[in-house]
C-alpha cells in the first residue's frame, strides 16, 4: 500500500499490569508500537495509539492491603508512574488510560451479555483451592506445594519450573497457601465460561488469515488440533474488578476485561476528539486496520478468546495481532543480582532514551525472536551510526554553509546520487511497514555511510582554503545536508526527538516521507547545535551499579520478607525453629575463636545436581577478583540448583579444602537450621562477591 492511499488505522500495545514499575523488558514492545506508528503518521496516514493500565486482579488488591492503601489509590499512582515513563521514552500514545473505568465496565458487561445471549457462556459447579485463613478461593499462582511428578519442592499449583510438567492443584504434594502458610482445603464454586470449542472453524480460518505471524500460527494449529477447552471468565469475591451481571459475589476474570481496556481507551479518546468515530473502527463493517503489538507470553488470550469474544459479541476482529520476543541482557536473563533488571526510570536518570530506542530498532524483525541487550554492542553501534555517521554529516557541513550567507545553494552538484537515495526510500519503507526495521536501519547506514563518503572524496574543507571555489564548497555542503535530511526524515519514526532539533536546524517544518521528493534548493538554515552526544561507557556502568542499589530494589527486598505472595509458612517455620532450638545454643566463645573465620559474600554462578549424590548440590562461586570456587552442598532437598541460581551466599573463606569423592569442595556455604526447616543465608543482592563480612 502506498502513501497515496491514506488508511485509518488503530494501534495498542499490551497494557502493562498496575503491580509494578516499568522496565526495560516492557519497553522493547512500547518502542516497536511507537516506531510503527510514528511511520504510518510520516507516510500521511491516521494512526491513533492508545494504551492503559491492567488494573484488576487478586495481586493488585493483595499488594493495596499491604501497603495500607485502596487498590483504586494503588492504580492511580501506578499509572502516573508508567504515564511518565513512557512520555520521557518519547512515546506518542494519544491516550493512556485505565481498565478500572466506566467505559471499560460498559464495553465489559456489553460483551459478556451479548456472548451470553448468543449462548456462548456456561455455568457449572467447580472444585477449587480455598484459604480457610484468608477466606478466599486461591488461584493456582498462589498455591505451592511438592511437584507431584519430579518431588521438586516450592513449585506453583499449575506447573513445575523445574521438570515442566502441568498438573491441578488438588495434585500437589503438601500444598499451602502462598498467602497465609496454611492447608487450602477443597470447596465449591459456581463459574461462568466461555464457549470458546464451539468457535474452533472461525478460529482455524481467522488464524490462518496472516493476522499472525506464520510460527504463531502454526503454534495456535496445534491448540486448536488437539480441542479447545472453555474458558473460565469468572472470579470469586473478594476480587478487584467488574462484577459480572445478574451475579453477586462474581467478577470478571481480570482476563477478559484486560483487552476490553483497547475499546475503552479508544471509547475515552473518541468522546474528547470530535474527529473520531468509534464505530468506524470497531463494527464488523469497518473499514479501519486494527493491530495489536503484545509480547508471546500472552498469545493464546489475543488470538483465541479475544477474536472469539468478539466476533460473538458483533464486533470486527484484528487485523493482525504481532508478538515480539523478550529481552535478554549481555546474552543472560535480565538480574537483579547483576543490576541488569533495568527500570525505565532508572535508564532515564542515566541515558537519552533515542540511545534505546535506535538500537532495540537495530535489533527487531518481525519474528517472536528473543533479542539481546549487549550493553558493549549498544555503545559501540550508538555511538558508531548516530554520531559517527549522521551526525557527522551535518556537523561537517553545516558550519561552511553559515559562512557562505546561511541558504543552500540553488541546485545540487550531484542530483543522481540524490536521486539513489530517493530510489531506496519505498524499500525502507515497506521494511518498516513489515516491522522489519532491523533491515531498514541496515539500508539507512549503509547510505550513511555512502553520504560521509560523498563528503570525505570532495573535502570541501580543503576547498574552503582555496580561493576562488566558495560555490563549490556551498554546492557540496548543500548535496551532503540534503542527503542528512533523507536519512532524518527515515529515522524520524526511531529517533523523534533528534528529528525535532534537525529539522530546526534545517529550517523545515518536520520530516514527512513524502516531502523529500524535492531536495531543499536556495533554503535557509540555521545555525548547527549539537543533535546527540556520545554514550560513555561509564553511563552505562553507573547505570547497572544503580540497579543494584536502587531503592525500588530495597523496597522489593523489604517487602519480600513479608510478601503474602512468598511462601509465608516458611515464617513461621523459622519461628518455630528458632524456639526448638532456643536451649540447644552453643557455648560461649573468645574474640579471637571468631576472628579466625574469613566470611565473605560469594555469588552462585551455577549451581548443579551431583550424579550419584542424594544430598548434594554442586555450587560454583564467584569470590571476587577473578577468582571462582567449587563447593559441595548438602542443602539438595530443601533447593533445586535454579532457586540458588545468581543469589549471594555466605562462604567460609579460609576453610581447608576437602576431598570428596565427587571432587574437591573449597569451603562452606553457611546455612540456618538443621532437618526439614533449613535456609542458605542470602546476604543483599547489592553486596559485590568477595566482600569480607566482619
């Protein structure tokens, strides 16, 4: 489709949940919503972006008691944070609103009675997990117990994360709360559900449309080979959330109003503008394009039950729904432990948010691929393409063009390499169209580099020191700005506000696509201000060491200690311990007995199971100054090597190495309790390895 043909199109991007900060994981999606939708605006299309908070569910309301506060103050205050973070990221939503609304109740309650008059929701009698404590039905999240397949222990009531398997709760091997420590026992509910089996032919159809990715795709195929299950929709009290219709006491699974929330934001906009039409974009007639950019956990909600939802409920479907993969940092999960789990606001206090935003779009294609941070790349290639090569271009020329009066010249001295770069531009922008705006940025610098080149050959600033050749140096100055402005007007959509300062230099309103099929000829500029600085390395450093050390990350680690959401048994565990060992302490010892102990900080590095032992782990540690340490646990039936994984410890430093038949073990993990309730001591995260402890 070409810029001649405008489209109205709605975009949103999944809605961050309304239970904590955002962080850089969340702004891979944001800034691939944002760079696609600044590009459909540049080609002259309508392009509305709207977004808000997933405010509903159980861990909202446990996390608004612990604090002391009403979910509705909690929500408020998360939104204003997101709000702010995604603004200082440069990203255009025209509108950032909130599921806990009145436009999202209203489209809520529509959709589940029209799916319910069409005969698609069902009610029968379920059993489920109930904390007598609590008083409350648990979801599976927050039942853990012994896996009932590999004996792994701490395991969640819906699947093992160390063998895999999926199972109930009622399964579980020894299950508590999560919330209060204690037996859940079995009760009865009734629960709503959604026909989804009986839309398995529209759903084959629709997911085979190319609203999806072809590996997503055939990914749903198998779901929807092996039998649709229904779905459940519905919620006990206490629940923040919508209760559902003509049903006291029962509330819409956070789930199903979670996508609703697009309408509602889109339903708020459009009651503020007077220039949009709600119907024009969501009846099954529209006309208008509708995508979703969402993450690949979240799939099966938006290309299963939401297009089903919908289309029982006499609404239009998506017109393409694109999962990205996640964000891994330096090749590794993102670490609190090694301050690479990045806040937004953290990033911010540290680094320019185009830094980010250029080199996630240096790394995206349109597959569910994972994509990596390499924070040595993200320097080198930041400072490489953006100040090495565009910048450049305009920082070497702007200066001469100021001296010869401030206009460019009347006409270019090399129109056919304009008219090459011209060539390219509908290549770049069906790469961007495609969200492939890894190859895009590859066809941008390799022009760039193709400009400098240009500059370099014709040295205008040897010309200037030749009299006589002023019009040549202005010619070429005017050939190499016009060829800057090509490459802003493509990297507008990646980096908007250096676009902003470029086109105040050039003197030009903004950069649309279409206006540079005419070089800017006998144009004024302006005087050439810095448009971007280079990363230094220790920004980035101070950046991680800031991670550690935040005071979000302090906060987290005091509210885990009285997290409902943690195992809470194991409190009372330690209570109970420490009063059976009260009387059993040992005898008292010098200054000097304890001043021959070398405790210091390691860190878990890996962490494996030993072939042939039943009682230990092998622990490879990392103690500071390069140096590494292996140390045989006994601690194998109380962890399995994934909870000790990047976690500190505490290693008796100068214990004489000992010999074990499984190799040699070169000093003690440090440990509280004996038996059944035993714990590896956890010095703070933010504690560097090798720290002598005193």
């Amino acid at each position: 489709m070409t810029a001649s043909e405008p489209r109205k199109i709605l975009v949103t991007s999944a809605l961050p949940y309304a239970n904590g900060p955002i962080h850089l994981g969340h702004m891979l999606e944001h800034i691939q919503t944002d760079v696609w939708v600044r590009f459909q605006r540049a080609r002259g299309h309508q392009c509305i972006a709207v977004c808000a908070d997933d405010t509903h569910g159980t861990p909202v309301m446990l996390r608004a008691e612990r604090e002391g506060i009403t979910p509705e103050a909690l929500i408020d205050r998360m939104r204003a944070e997101h709000w702010e973070d995604f603004q200082d990221f440069l990203i255009s939503y025209d509108n950032y609103y909130t599921t806990h609304s009145e436009e999202n109740r209203y489209f809520s309650e529509l959709i589940y009675t029209r799916c319910r008059d069409n005969g698609h929701i069902a009610t029968r009698t379920i059993r489920q997990m109930f904390d007598p404590e609590k008083e409350m039905f648990l979801a599976d999240r927050f039942i853990k117990g012994t896996c009932p397949k590999c004996g792994a222990e701490e395991q969640f009531g819906d699947n093992c994360e160390v063998c895999g398997a999926t199972y109930t709760p009622n399964e579980l091997i020894n299950p508590v709360s999560a919330l209060s420590g204690v037996t859940p026992v079995e009760r009865e509910s009734e629960h709503y559900f959604f026909r989804l089996p009986e839309f398995t032919d529209l759903l084959q159809e629709w997911t085979r449309s190319g609203a999806l990715q072809p590996s997503v795709a055939n990914k749903l195929a198998e779901w929807l080979d092996s039998g649709l299950q229904e779905w459940d929709i519905s919620r006990d009290a206490p629940y923040f959330g919508f209760e559902i219709p003509d049903a006291p006491g029962k509330y819409f699974y956070v789930w199903l109003d979670a996508p609703i929330g697009y309408m509602a934001s889109f339903r708020n906009l459009c009651d503020r503008r007077d220039d949009l039409d709600f119907d024009a974009f969501w009846t099954k007639d529209s006309k208008a394009e509708l995508y979703h950019f969402i993450g690949k956990d979240i799939i099966n909600f938006h290309a299963l039950f939401w297009p089903a939802m919908l289309h029982s409920a006499g609404f239009r479907k998506p017109s393409g729904v694109y999962a990205h993969g996640y964000v891994t940092v330096n090749g590794e999960k993102m670490s609190k432990s090694r301050g690479t789990f990045v806040m937004a606001r953290t990033y911010l206090e540290h680094l320019a948010p185009e830094y980010l935003r250029y080199y996630y779009a240096a790394k995206l294609g349109s597959t569910v691929e994972d994509i990596d941070l390499n924070l040595d790349d993200f320097v080198q290639r930041v400072n490489s393409d953006l100040v090495g090569k565009v910048v450049n271009i305009a920082s070497r020329s702007a200066g001469f063009v100021k001296k010869l009066g401030g206009s460019l010249a009347d006409e270019l001295p090399h129109p056919e390499l304009y008219d090459e770069f011209l060539q390219t531009s509908e290549t770049i922008a069906e790469l961007y169209e495609a969200r492939e705006y890894s190859k895009a940025i590859r066809h941008i610098m390799n022009l760039a580099d193709r400009a400098n080149e240009y500059i370099q050959e014709h040295a205008p600033w040897v010309m200037a020191k030749e009299e006589g050749r002023d019009a040549e140096v202005l010619a070429v100055c005017t050939q190499s700005l016009n060829l800057f402005r090509v490459l802003m007007t493509w990297l507008q959509p990646v980096l908007p506000d250096m676009a902003h300062k470029a086109a105040a230099f050039l003197n030009v309103d903004d950069f649309a696509w279409a206006a540079i099929e005419q070089p800017l000829l006998g144009h004024p500029i302006n005087k050439f201000k810095p448009l971007l600085t280079r990363i230094e390395r220790d920004q980035v450093d101070a950046m991680i060491e800031a991670s550690k050390v935040t005071d979000e990350a302090k906060a987290a680690a005091k509210a885990k200690a009285n997290d409902p959401t943690q195992p809470a048994n194991q409190q009372k565990k330690r209570d109970a311990a420490a009063a059976s060992k009260k009387d059993d302490a040992p005898g008292i010892i010098q200054f000097d007995d304890f001043a021959k102990l070398d405790l210091r900080v390691a860190q878990v590095i890996e962490a494996n199971h030993v072939e042939g032992a039943d009682k230990l782990l092998q622990l490879k540690l990392d103690v500071g100054n390069g140096e590494t340490r292996q140390v045989f646990s006994g601690i194998k039936s109380h962890y399995q090597p994934s909870d000790l994984q990047g976690k500190n410890v505490v290693l008796v430093y100068n214990l004489a190495p000992r010999k074990m038949r499984f190799g040699m073990s070169e000093g003690m993990v440090l440990a509280a309790g004996e038996g059944q309730d035993l714990w590896v001591l956890e010095p703070d995260s933010a504690i560097p390895p090798g720290t002598r402890i005193s």
